[in-house]
C-alpha cells in the first residue's frame, strides 16, 4: 500500500505505477488491477471509514460487451463518484474466461472441465467451490491381529501358508521409472552377482534415499509382474541370503525389498531390522513413532500376500534382543520352541530356524504351520509377540498381518535354505510357484 500523500499525485502518474506494479502479477490485466487499486487508495485516503463491499460480478457468458481497457474506469474517477453500496459504478470483476488450452468438454484428472475454468484470485473473489469429497477412511487401530481360525491339528503334508489367492498381479510401474543395474548403488556387489537374472524382462529395480533421524537410508526395491510373497532382505552383510531371495523372486514372483548399508550389518549404530516404529507402536530404544517414513515404506510394500524374510549367520551370537544369532539349544523365554520331528534331518541344525510371530495366547493357525515345519524335519520358533521391538516381524503381526516368516540358516547353507523355501512354498497355488 502507498503513503496517503503519494496518492495525490497526478493521475497519469497513478495509472502507469499501478499497470508498472500488475505487470509483475500474471494473468491481472489493467482493466481489472486498475479499478481494483483505485478503490484501495479512495480508502486510505477517505476522512471517515468506509465498508467496501465486494464488487459484484458479471458473467462471462452474458450479452452485454466486454469491459476493456478502453471502456472501463474513467481517468476522473474519485472516491466521491461511487454507488450507494460504496463501490464505482463501472468498477466490475470479471469472471475469468474458459481456459483456452482445453477443448470444450475435456478435462484434466482433478481439473474442471473447460467451461468451468477455476477462478482467478482477485480482490473481492468468492472462494471457488470444492470438488466433490471423498469420504476419507479413518485411521486404522493398531492392535493384535486376530487369529485366524483354522484347525489346529495339521495333515501329514499341510501347507506352511495359505494358498495363494489367484488375483491378478499388479502391472509392472512403467519402464521408464525402473533403473538400470548400473544405476543401483551397490557398494557390495550383490546387484552385480545377480545381474543375469535381474537384468531379464519382468523385473523392476527401483531405489529409494532419504534421511531420517540424521541418518540416511538407502531402500531398493525389485518387483516382478506375478503375485508373491514380499522377500525381505534386512542385513546387507548376508550376501547369501539376497542372492537366495533373488532366485526365490525369479521362481515364486512378488516383491524384493533390501536395505542397503554399504555391505555392513548397521547403518550408523541402528540394525535396520529394529529401526520399525510408527502407528504407536514402537520399543524402548526408539520409543514410539520414531521412523515413520522408513516404517511406511514397508508398510506400501505389504499386501495379503505373506512376508518372508531371509537371514543368514556369518558371525556368531548377536545380541539382538531377539531371536538373532541363538541356536535351538537357547530359545528366549518368550519364545516357543517347536523342534524338527527328526533331528538329523537335512534340514534342522541348531542354527537352522523359522521364526513365525503371534499375538498371545498363540493361535491355532500359527501352532499348526510350526507343527507343519517340524513334521518336514524343520526347525520352528513361535515368536510371542506383545508391546513391540521396532523388528519387521513385530511390526507386521502388531498392525494385522499374520503370515510373516524369518528363515535363518548358516552362513553356507545356500542349499538348505533354497530347499526350505520349497517347503514352505510348496502349498502355494500352481500359478505362483511357476516360472
């Protein structure tokens, strides 16, 4: 706004200050900025204060002729020339014209059509109307699952999950979006070894990097065009374990998603496999809420489809506060052992496990597929889970998703874990478990 005194200047002065000033706004042409700014400086410069009513407007469809700048406010136009509601009789606001770019009757996704162009804001401008709400869902209530009532005795050759549910998969994200293997970072050479395979047709590598609570993160995600489970690769260190989920990707189809840490365990002192807090749920160390981005970008990747994370042992006991590193012979005491009905089987060993997760009291359906392991000499350990430790598996069963395994193995035991993912998947549909 311009000092009072400035406002007694000639008026010559006036109209080239203000179409100088609009020229700097788009789309305010002279013969709406002009009047508009008259009006202003009329009121600052009035002895007694005056309510200035909106200007009224005038439809762009009617048949009286346009105002231009040739016919619009007279250069003699004072504050004592004004109608009775306070406003200059030839001071209109025009309703802005159709958009020209659009063809009548055609529109933009979340755009008006054409002859329903949004208006401009401009003084006096009633705010435009909303477009039609959706009803928003209101947030989930993060809390135990409930179980699936299922029965608790297995058959000889029960499957470990449920079959799969036949849906169509998800169409690929567009091939532009998907970058190349030698984009990838990649510090430890684990998209380099699987390189023929990821570098096929049906496989998409994207990447995502952000910081959070000062630390940056690194999340790569491979998708295929098949439904499957979500493949999950927490520790960057276990080389075996993302070559492992690669091929069980390029067999069974889903999703792969990897942390990458630059080859090492951590990133910057925080496992990234107890780093999940958000929703309310969270744990001692974190506390609550204290990664919600890094929490939401597993939580996009989880669908009906069942969760299978991979791990392998390369240096001893870890202090996790999990299951981590420990052996058959020392199971937390929150935790159910269920041992392999045969000991010697190929596929037990102590440090050979999966780890399935309840809410307490355990359910049926959890009980009977760690029955269903043991019975195929596999190793099981039902996690009971109750106030959350920021791990994957706890944040799964704690917002409602109840087919999560971890199948850990010995670092070397490539094999042993291939053929446990055989069991495990061996009741799945036909059209998943296919190349």
């Amino acid at each position: 706004m311009i000092s009072a005194a400035s406002a007694q200047q000639a008026v010559g002065v006036i109209q080239q200050r203000i179409e100088n000033t609009f020229d700097l706004v788009i789309g305010n042409s002279a013969d709406l900025a002009i009047p508009l700014t008259r009006r202003a400086l009329a009121r600052r410069s009035a002895e007694d204060a005056m309510i200035i009513e909106p200007l009224p407007y005038r439809d762009a469809a009617a048949e009286e002729p346009e105002i231009t700048s040739s016919t619009a406010v007279s250069e003699d136009v004072t504050a004592e020339e004004r109608s009775t509601d306070g406003a200059p009789l030839t001071d209109i606001a025009r309703l802005p014209r159709p958009r020209p770019d659009l063809a009548e009757g055609d529109a933009e996704d979340g755009e008006p059509d054409a002859g329903e162009a949004p208006l401009d804001l401009v003084a006096g401008a009633p705010a435009p109307p909303f477009p039609e709400s959706r009803p928003v869902e209101a947030p989930k209530q993060v809390a135990a699952a409930e179980p699936r009532q299922e029965p608790a005795a297995p058959a000889k050759d029960a499957a470990i999950l449920p079959a799969a549910t036949g849906s169509s998969a998800p169409e690929l994200v567009a091939r532009s979006s998907c970058l190349p293997l030698d984009k990838v970072v990649d510090k430890d050479g684990d998209f380099k070894r699987n390189a023929e395979i990821l570098a096929a047709p049906g496989f998409c590598v994207t990447e995502d990097s952000f910081k959070e609570r000062r630390r940056p993160w690194t999340l790569q995600t491979v998708r295929t065009n098949r439904p499957g489970p979500l493949w999950a690769v927490m520790h960057d260190d276990e080389d075996m374990s993302f070559d492992g989920a690669v091929e069980a990707l390029r067999t069974y189809g889903g999703t792969l998603v990897a942390v990458d840490t630059g080859g090492k365990r951590n990133q910057d002192g925080i496992d990234p496999n107890r780093n999940f807090s958000a929703e309310g749920i969270g744990c001692a160390k974190l506390g609550t809420d204290a990664a919600p981005r890094y929490t939401a970008f597993f939580r996009a990747l989880m669908t009906d489809e069942p969760i299978i994370a991979l791990h392998n042992n390369s240096e001893g006991n870890i202090p996790t506060g999990g299951l981590g590193h420990v052996s058959m012979k020392n199971v937390p005491k929150d935790m159910q052992a269920v041992p392999a009905a045969d000991p010697e089987s190929p596929l037990a060993g102590d440090h050979s496990i999966v780890l399935l997760t309840s809410a307490t009291p355990i359910s049926a359906t959890v009980e009977a597929r760690a029955k269903a392991l043991a019975a195929k000499g596999i190793n099981a350990v039902i996690e009971k889970v109750g106030k959350g430790d920021c791990s994957l598996s706890n944040y799964a069963i704690l917002t409602g998703h109840p087919d999560y395994l971890n199948i850990t193995v010995d670092h070397g035991e490539r094999d042993k874990q291939r053929k446990i993912i055989e069991v495990i998947m061996s009741g799945r549909n036909d059209a998943v478990a296919t190349q």
